[in-house]
C-alpha cells in the first residue's frame, strides 16, 4: 500500500490512506469469515468492500495521475462482485442481495467511476487479431455443438418388452439404463417448465452448520418464545438446540491421510462425512429449495464449460492459464488420475473471468441473448454465429453494445 500512496498527489493522500485502511479491514474480515465457516461468506461486507475499492479508483481517476491504481482497484472491485454472481443461490436470495442497501451503494459508486471517466480502464488491452478468431472459432464450436435438443432421443428397446432370461439379466446390470418402462422423450424442461422440489435436509460444513444454528435458527426460536413464554414444545426445541450447538462447538477435527487424492470443491459425504478440505459434513433437519432447471440452463452451462476448456493455456485469460497450470502435472505425467486437467477446471469460478477480457461473452450468461445466439446459430449455422462473435470482438473497445448486437437484433 506504501507504494501506492507514493503514486497519489498530496492533495489525495489522506483520503487515500483513509480508504486502504478501511479496504484492509474489509478485506481481512471477508478472508475471516472464509476460512472460519468454510466458505461462507457476508454478502454485506463484500459489497461494502467493493464499494470502498470503486470509491478508491474514483478518486484516482479523478486525480488523473494513476490509471493503473484505478484500473486493479476497479477490477478488483468488480472480481468480487462477479463471485457473488456466481453463487448458485436461487432469485429471491438474489433479490435479497439486489435489493440491500450495501448493492445500492456499490452499484452508485460503480457509475460514478464510469462517470469520471474510467470505463476504459476495465477494458483489456485489444487483443490480436488471430486470438480473437481463434476465441471466435471455440465459442461458435460451443454453441453449435451445444444448440440442437439431445433429449428427443427413444430408448433403443423396451426391457420390460424382452424375454426372459435377457430381461432380468439387463435389469441387473443396468438397473438405471435399461428400466422398465420409461417415459417417452423429450426429457428436458423448456422455459416456463421449471419444477422447484423442497428437501427436506441439507448437508453443510460444520462451520457453516454452528452459524446457520446460532445465528438464524436459534432466535427465530426465542422471538417465537417471547411471544408466547408458556410454551413447553418450544422450550425443549430451545433447549435441545443449545445442547446440539455446544456439542458441534465442541467437536474437534485431527488431520488425516488419505488413500487417495481428492478434486477441489468435490464434498465426499457418501464416502466419509469430509469435503475435500477435511471438513466435517453435518446434515441439517432443514428444508430447502432445489430449483430443477431449464433445457436452456443445461446448454448455458455445457458451453461455458468447454469455452473455459478449450480457451485453457492460450492465453485468453491470465486466471484460467495459472489455474490450468497448477492442475497440469509436472513433466505431462497424470500420477493423480486419468482425467484430463482441463475437463477438471472449474468453469463456474472462471468463466467471469475470460468475460471480463471479452465483454462479447455476456451473451453465454445472459438467457435471452443466449436464447437469441442459438436461435441463431440453429437458423445460418456455425460459421454465421463465428463470424457474429468475431465482429463483436474486433470492435472492442468501442460502444456498451457493438455491432453484432445490432446484427443479432436484425436476425430476430
């Protein structure tokens, strides 16, 4: 930080010095509470440092004298943002978020950056024009791999049609497969068709499970108390949830070998209790919502998926190529599995990523321009959607929306 405050004028010294400090903050209770729950994470205080971080490059843009203050600061700023985006959180926890005060701020302060004149700063440097015809070529690959139904498929036979032996031999060997009658196609769930089923548990680290408890569940038992004192049944629900509480407090976690070693973000709970981190899985007598998804969601996140693969290594985005090179083996030897390193990336994390080299890319998130990009590519074919994408790319930087999007609205 000592070093950046040596790049600002005096005139913007103190107020610089006031904002790292609260950045500072801001940023080791968000590392705090990540490593104390396991993953969890305030959305109050990430928002709050993002505002804090565009506040910062605000001022240095103002000053006109540190660009590259404004630019990490900014981006840093909009990284985090991008990782709340990526939480699969369904809409109404989302428009929890939308509708805080603390995204108020930091979306304010977002324009008042762009209208100080920084939003040049977020743009990449242009990139060569082989990159973005090779970017072209594997995005247009992904959406038209990805763009004709594959749920319209009829089974290859009927099993509960075959005779016996065969039948109960295939029954036995692929149970989920080969099973008797199965419903006729499509499978898939269009728009409008979305089913939304309730668990009735949910498994969380124990970290996560000690502040789900002690934070939400236990005072909406005591204000539920307050309102009726005489309540026996929820006395003991009080009293058995305190109990619950001091024991998962209590609980304490040695470090282990294991036999074998485990992909990040995997939770191996079927096996032994642990996430991959070592932490211990605690199942919750709490329902929650699982929202099945659309056709359109399956597609979106199959071409993500093999844009970040194919993109991996060739120097597209600087985050995805360390990524890929902390998963590649050292000398091309797989020692810790079969699989691929590139089919182990996380896409979900990366892509925000290579969206921010490619603004372009928005259309792989958006589901109505994603929508429109199939229709498209379904309609004039692979090469029409390589060259859509490609002109998008080549006029960057340039306007918030480019010549392909006026293309893409003259094809509807």
């Amino acid at each position: 930080m000592a070093s950046d405050l040596e790049l600002i004028p005096d005139g913007y010294r103190s107020e610089v010095r006031r904002l790292t400090g609260a950045e500072a903050r801001l940023d080791a209770e968000v590392r705090f509470d990540d490593r104390r729950f396991a993953g969890l994470r305030d959305f109050r205080t990430i928002l709050e440092l993002a505002a804090v971080r565009l506040e910062l490059a605000t001022l240095a843009v103002e000053g006109g004298r540190d660009a590259e203050l404004a630019r990490g600061k900014a981006l840093a700023a909009l990284q985090a943002l991008d990782d709340l985006r990526g939480l699969s959180l369904p809409d109404d926890q989302f428009g929890v978020i939308r509708g805080s005060s603390e995204f108020a701020a930091a979306q304010g302060q977002l324009e008042r950056f762009l209208m100080a004149g920084g939003g040049p700063l977020l743009e990449d440097r242009v990139a060569g024009a082989e990159r973005v015809r090779a970017l072209a070529r594997i995005v247009a690959s992904a959406v038209s791999k990805h763009a004709h139904r594959d749920d319209t498929y009829r089974p290859l036979f009927r099993t509960e049609k075959l005779r016996e032996p065969l039948r109960s031999l295939l029954k036995a060997l692929l149970p989920v497969s080969a099973r008797e009658h199965q419903a006729e196609p499509p499978y898939g769930l269009e728009e409008g068709q979305e089913e939304v089923r309730r668990a009735p548990r949910m498994t969380v680290p124990l970290p996560q499970a000690v502040h789900y408890l002690s934070e939400e569940v236990l005072p909406a038992y005591r204000e539920a108390l307050e309102a009726d004192p005489g309540d026996a049944g929820l006395q003991a629900s009080i009293a058995a949830l305190e109990q619950r509480i001091e024991r998962l407090r209590a609980a304490r976690v040695y470090p282990r070998s294991t036999p074998l070693p485990i992909e990040p973000a995997v939770q191996t709970d079927t096996l032994v209790g642990f996430t991959a981190d070592g932490v211990p899985l605690v199942t919750l007598g709490i329902g929650v919502d699982v929202r099945s998804g659309t056709n359109l969601d399956r597609m979106r996140e199959l071409i993500q998926s093999e844009v970040v693969r194919r993109c991996a290594g060739g120097g597209f985005a600087a985050e995805i190529d360390r990524e890929y090179r902390r998963l590649a083996p050292a000398g091309g030897r797989r020692a810790f599995g079969t699989v691929p390193h590139s089919l182990r990336l996380d896409h979900r994390r990366l892509f925000p990523a290579l969206r921010r080299a490619f603004p372009v890319l928005r259309h792989l998130e958006d589901r109505a321009e994603l929508h429109s990009l199939l229709e498209h590519c379904r309609r004039y074919g692979e090469a029409a959607t390589r060259r859509l994408i490609e002109m998008e790319l080549l006029a960057l930087p340039g306007a918030e929306r480019g010549a392909a999007d006026r293309a893409l609205r003259d094809r509807r």
